[in-house]
C-alpha cells in the first residue's frame, strides 16, 4: 500500500511542480518555520511574497543556475526553485536557515489589461 502510495504522489505532484511558469505564476507553500507561503510572480519581472499575519516582502527579477531559478526578495530571503526535483527550497535570511518546503498549490497569474483613458 505505501508502494502505491508514493508512486501516485510520485505521478500527481511532479507534473504540477514541472509545470511552474516564472513570468506569472500564484504558488502556495508549506514551509518550516513561517508556515504557509504565498509567492506571486509577476509579469515584468516583480515578486512578492507573503507569510504569517502581516509579513509582506517584494523583490524583482530572478537568476537561472542550471536547474536552479533564484528568486530574491527585498529582505534578501530567496527561493529556490529546481527545475528537475520539481522542490522549493527557501533561504530565511534572517534567521541563515535554508529549507525544504511542500508545495501546496500552483496556478498562473493573469494579467489584466486596463483601458486607456484620453482626456
């Protein structure tokens, strides 16, 4: 049974970590320490990310290591997203931890356009 087990949480969960677009993406995690984490990935290059009852930090852009796409925050916290093991790692600066999260959820961002106005 627990064969069975992981091979359908195998099966489930990578196509869902694969499938992470960084131009615009709302990703939900389960990380230790700061509990549940809301990354929101922007068009044009902006980030922020969110946690516990007001905890708000934005950051911009991301740097590409291999498998490895690197998301840095204002506060310098960064997360790391690997590309082949589908896993979010986050580095905590303020407390020089690194750790694994749990991906929880993972959908695109859309973009809204917005008129333009001529006066």
């Amino acid at each position: 049974m627990r064969k069975i087990f992981l091979l359908l949480n195998l099966l489930l969960a990578s196509p869902l970590a694969l499938a992470i677009n960084i131009n615009d993406a709302f990703i939900s995690l389960q990380c230790p320490l700061r509990g549940h984490i809301e990354v929101i990935l922007h068009h044009y290059l902006h980030t922020q990310e969110r946690w516990g009852k007001d905890e708000f930090e934005t950051g911009g852009g991301h740097t590409i290591d291999g498998s490895k796409t690197i998301f840095e925050f204002a506060n310098l916290d960064q997360m790391i997203y690997d590309q082949n093991s589908g896993r979010f790692i986050f580095w905590y600066q303020d407390e020089r931890k690194i750790v694994q999260c749990q991906l929880l959820g993972l959908r695109d961002n859309y973009a809204v356009p917005l008129p333009v106005i001529h006066e």
